[in-house]
C-alpha cells in the first residue's frame, strides 16, 4: 500500500520541475540548440555591425535580442511567443522602465531569459556625454535592474548602447568593469514606419543572406509583437536553430572555442572569382587560376552539356530632340551549351593587353596660386558692389500665402527612436 502512494508522489514532483515544463513543449518547437557560456573579460565587444568580433555561432544559428522594455502589454506577448516555440532570448532593458514594470523584469527572468542593460534612461548623447555621464547611465540600470529583481537574481553584464552610439572612454569603461558590450549582426527596421510583415521579411532575409547573427527586436512595439511569430515560424522552416547566450561565473565555466570562431568577417569557401592574381614575373610560364564550376553555381553538372542562362543589359541614352535613332541591338544569346570540362589554369595576357605601362602619380594642385586667385577675384568683386546699410528683410511668403513681412525661424528639427 505504502509502494502505491510514493509513486504519485514522485510524478507530482516531476510535474512541478523542469522535467514536466519540457513535456509541454511541442515536438516541432523551435526550442534551444545549445547554451553558449562567454567571459566579458575575453571578449569585450561584439557585433559584425560595429566590431572585428561576434558570437562564435555556426552557420544557421540566431541569437535573439529585444531593446527598450519592458512593456507588460507588449513584452507579456513576446513572452508568450517565445515560451510557445520554447525559446530564449536577451533583453536590454532601460532602468526607467524596469522601476516602472518591476513585475514584468521578474516574469522575463523567472521564464529563462538574459536579462541586460540598455541604460537607465536611453539618451541618444552616448558618442558625446562625458565619462561620468555615461557611468551614472550604465550603474544607474545596473541597480534599477537589480531592484526590481530582488535578492538572489543576478543582471547579466551585458550592456547594448543606445542608438549604437559608441565612443572609446564608454567601451574601455565597460571592459574595466567586466561588462560585454553588444552590438548587433542583423536588424530588422522595427523601430521605422513598417508594418509587422516587412519586420519579418527584412529580418528573415537578412539572416539568410549572412547565415547567422544576433538579431535585434524591440519588445516595446506592437508591430514587433505581431512579427514576432512569423520570424520564428520562418526560422524554424528554414532550418535555423536558436542559441542562448549567458554570462560565465565560478559554479558555470565558459564555452571553449577557438579565437577565429569569434571573428565577425569571414571569407567563404565558395569565392566569386578572383579579380587580382599574385604573379611570379621570374617564371617563364605565367597562367591565371580557372573559375571552376562552382563559381557558376553549378555544384554537380549532370550530363555532358551545361545549358547556361545568360543576361546583359545595355546602357542606351534617351533620343534627344532632332537625333537619329541607334539601330536596334540584337538580344545577346540568352542560352548557351558548352562541356563541362575542367581546367585548372588560363593563359595570362599579354603586355600589349594593358593600356599603360607604367605607374605615374598625379601631381598635387598648387593651391597657393589657387587662394591668392580667389583672394584676388572677391577684393574686385566687393569693390565693384554699392554698400548698403540697414537694408530691410526680405518679406517671407508663409505656406497659405500671406505676406508676414519676417522669415520665420526653422522649425527644431525631430529626432525618432532609433535602434
């Protein structure tokens, strides 16, 4: 009898842990490929955007990230879009905000995600405040966001610049403090006048013409919200997978990874072909590399013939008045077959096939005879010219059509939220 009650005791135990909050995800969840652990103080700046070094993701994984919450209304549905794929994600939040919805900083936390810093009121002055300026910004958010977490719920020291305006004495602060500065890889335009369709094709493009990133959204949009399900939905179609990035500390070790794995640029292995070739003028036998197939986009060639689709187009200027017509340029074959043989070099051209050569430099313009001539030139100009005292402002003719005698002053001009 006593062997019948601890059973369901134990499933209830399960229920309540982590074990029963991972049977509820669906089988086709986009879900979490793997944890990626980093050290601040290794790597103190990322983001092919803006720096040499990023997230040492492999091809096909995104890290997600959100700005500027939290907005219960707006972040409570990115949550629940994310918790719905069972996902992770990072948020930077601005102090200000989390003093305001210090409930909602918890839910973002207690659900599993990175929480950051955005500052504590999003200036867009980071390129020009001062040194102390930007620290009382940066400490401000870090306590707000601690407040509002409570005791024992660590920030992560990550920490994204406003509007991405970044200066050296803020970036060296931060690295001194072991804080991570973050850019970004891929944008998706959620902060401009686009609807929730574009934010989602601009941001699934995007990763799909880079492979990978970290992607930056904003929670504090509607339209975000609402694109939110479809970029996940795409990401998932498309074969990407989602990464979860998290700060190392002494009972969680740091990934291991190679420095080049951090490298933000590149090269491909599948290369356009090369426009400059390293020649070896002391050989007597000079050849530039083929293209091969691949260059083409022809991975495997079936059959003894390729069918090659072709396309040029031709630069004709518009008939002016009294001109005579060009005679009509005849399409340029659109389809052509050759074999797919290969050869591994081509003949060099030859001297004659250059149009110089010789190196030669373009000597400096004198600009001292050029100043004396202009100097010269305004003297004669002013003397030639009546000289006229208080003459009267020239009347200003305002967007109805009424004279007002004065020319107003230019409206301020505004700035939009940005990144």
């Amino acid at each position: 009898m006593r062997a019948i009650l601890v059973a369901p005791l134990v499933l209830v135990s399960l229920v309540h842990s982590g074990t029963g909050s991972a049977a509820e995800c669906p089988p086709d969840a986009l879900g979490v490929t793997r944890t990626i652990v980093v050290d601040p103080r290794e790597h103190t700046r990322i983001g092919a955007l803006q720096y040499k070094e990023t997230l040492p993701l492999n091809d096909k994984e995104v890290v997600l990230t959100f700005d500027d919450g939290p907005v219960p209304r707006h972040t409570g549905s990115v949550l629940e879009t994310l918790a719905a794929e069972c996902t992770k994600a990072t948020f930077f939040m601005v102090g200000q905000m989390a003093n305001s919805y210090p409930a909602m900083v918890r839910r973002v936390y207690d659900e599993g995600h990175t929480i950051a810093n955005h500052s504590q009121t999003h200036p867009f002055t980071f390129n020009r405040m001062s040194l102390p300026q930007a620290a009382a910004q940066i400490e401000g958010a870090f306590a707000s966001l601690r407040a509002a977490l409570g005791e024992g719920k660590a920030v992560a020291p990550f920490f994204r610049i406003p509007g991405l305006l970044r200066q050296d004495s803020v970036e060296h602060y931060l690295a001194a403090h072991g804080v991570m500065t973050w850019s970004l890889d891929v944008v998706a335009d959620d902060w401009t006048h686009i609807g929730a369709d574009e934010i989602a094709r601009r941001a699934i493009s995007r990763l799909e013409a880079r492979g990978k990133g970290v992607l930056l959204l904003h929670d504090i949009h509607e339209k975000t919200a609402l694109a939110l399900p479809v970029i996940l939905k795409e990401l998932k179609a498309r074969g990407f997978k989602i990464v979860h990035v998290v700060p190392a500390t002494p009972d969680r070790p740091k990934t291991m990874t190679q420095p080049e794995q951090w490298a933000a640029h590149t090269s491909s292995d599948h290369q356009l072909w090369p426009r400059v070739s390293g020649l070896d003028f002391g050989s007597t036998a000079i050849s530039l590399a083929a293209p091969h197939l691949r260059n083409l986009g022809v991975v495997d060639p079936s059959g003894k013939t390729l069918e090659v689709s072709l396309a040029r187009r031709f630069a004709r200027g518009s008939l002016q008045r009294g001109g005579v017509p060009l005679p009509p340029i005849p399409p340029w074959p659109r389809q052509v077959y050759f074999a797919p043989t290969q050869v591994s070099s081509l003949p060099a051209p030859a001297e004659e096939n250059f149009r110089y050569s010789r190196v030669f430099e373009i000597p400096p313009p004198d600009r001292t005879a050029a100043v004396a001539q202009k100097r010269t030139a305004s003297t004669a100009s002013q003397a030639s010219k009546p000289r006229v005292l208080n003459r009267p402002a020239a009347p200003f003719t305002s967007q109805s059509g009424v004279h007002t005698g004065v020319r107003a002053a230019s409206p301020p001009r505004l700035f939009g939220h940005q990144l």
